[in-house]
C-alpha cells in the first residue's frame, strides 16, 4: 500500500517526556514530507497549542494539517482555512460555569494564543499554559466575556473533586455533550461525539483520499478510533495497552523515535 497520510498524536507519541520533537525524528519528518507524504498533528490540544510543533515541521511550507480539540477543529496550516469545526452549544455555558463556582474550581477556554480563565493562580491553569506555551488572560467574569464561539472548557482540580463532578455533570447532561477527565485534574468539557476517527474522516474526503492511505499513530486512549480507522494503525511501546491490542502495528516508544521507525519501515 502507498500511504499518503501520516497522523501523528502529540503528547507520549511525537515529543518525548521534554515535550520535544528529537533530531531523529524531525528528520524522518522533514524526509517523509519532500517526499510528498501529507502530515497531521491531531491533537486534545487546542490549535494555539499545537501550533509551535507545526511550525517547527514547517507543516504550512509542506503542506500539512493541525487536528486540534480531540477533533474539533482541522486547519490547513498552508493556507491557515478552517476546514472543519465542532463547537460547544453556547447555551450550556452558564452550567458548567456554575459547575465550577459551586465547587471552587477554576474554568478556561481558548481564544488565539490565550487561555481563558478567572483564576490565573490556579496551578492546573498555569499547567495548562505551560504545556500549550499559551499565554493566560484574565477576566473578571467568564460567562460576560465569552461571547464568541469555542470548542471546549475546562475544568480543574485535584482527582477526588473531579471524579464526583464528572459523574454528577453526565448525570446531568444525559449524553448531549461530552464529559470525561483526559488526565486527573483536568476534566474536559466538549461537545458531543468529537472524535478523532470522525474528523479525519471529513478531511480525508476533502482530500481525496482513503482511509487505506493513511498511517496514524498513538498512545492514549483519544487515539483509539484513529488507530483503529486508519489504514495502518501504530501503537507506541508506551501506549496504553488496550491500544496496543488494537494496533496494527506496535513500534518503539515515544524516547526511542518510535516515529522515525515507523517513517523508516512504511513510508520511506
């Protein structure tokens, strides 16, 4: 099979435990590319975040995409086009705002390069700028100053805290978003049926391409409907071992450049 498609999740697949892309790997990278190999960075992160791995793959020179929000956004970096875009139902806003207040617990979004939030202090939020390299804007009142559209909140705490609150908020929401805790202090809040698979589903068909030409690789739990969609699907030697159980292929871990071999062994 000729793949043409190489999806790459970020965190534990992509970048190492420093959050960086090694040597080996953005070479295999950069070669894939000339020769004519499309790549996604697909992603939990919102697009600001992702955007500094994109740049430094010179993705918007060769061509590639950003997959931000779990899938609820693609960008041609190329031509900066929003391509496709899942938002959360601005009316939902106020409860999980209140959520939050009545637990004493900090909420963000996103607009640009910013995270969001009243309580920059929070050391979850300050976690979240770090990881993302985004800048934290203060507001005196979440709910008056998003007026725009966004495709996810967040919200932080310590683990006990939100294990109730995510129970009781998809008690309360009964299927019509998305509720769930990506690590044990944050607890994401996204609209409904955002997956990975299904958005690059959308943007393979833009692309004229299928799902046979195209690789993706990962490690968490967000990458299993990828990993399973995909032509090839790659698990990293750190993955979660229910991923690797349903990869096609398990390659070295994220320390090892276990994304240059699988560059090296399929698409080279």
């Amino acid at each position: 099979m000729m793949y043409k498609l190489l999806v790459l999740d970020l965190d534990g697949t992509l970048t190492n435990s420093q959050k960086k892309i090694t040597r080996k790997t953005k070479d295999a990278l950069c070669k894939a590319q000339e020769n004519g190999i499309k790549v996604v960075l697909a992603s939990g992160r919102p697009t600001y975040g992702i955007v500094p791995l994109a740049d430094e793959l010179h993705l918007s020179e060769s061509g590639g995409y950003i997959l931000s929000y779990n899938g609820g956004e693609i960008i041609d970096w190329k031509t900066k086009e929003l391509l496709h875009a899942k938002l959360l139902d601005p009316q939902i806003l106020p409860y999980l705002y209140e959520c939050a207040k009545k637990n004493n617990l900090a909420i963000i979004t996103y607009q640009d390069e910013f995270i969001i939030t009243e309580s920059p202090d929070d050391i979850y939020v300050q976690k979240e700028a770090f990881l993302n390299k985004m800048k934290i804007k203060q507001v005196d009142n979440f709910l008056s100053y998003v007026d725009f559209p966004i495709a996810k909140c967040i919200i932080t705490g310590d683990g006990d805290q939100l294990i109730a609150l995510e129970k009781e908020m998809n008690s309360h929401l009964k299927g019509t978003m998305g509720v769930y805790r990506s690590e044990p202090f944050f607890l994401e809040l996204v609209p409904n049926g955002i997956d990975k698979a299904q958005s690059l589903s959308i943007l393979l068909d833009k692309l004229g391409m299928t799902k046979d030409e195209m690789v993706a690789c990962g490690d968490g739990y967000n990458d299993l409907s990828m990993i399973q969609f995909a032509g090839l699907g790659v698990a990293m030697a750190n993955a979660q071992l229910v991923v690797k159980e349903k990869a096609d292929f398990i390659t070295l871990s994220n320390e090892e450049d276990g994304v240059a071999h699988v560059i090296e062994r399929f698409l080279l």
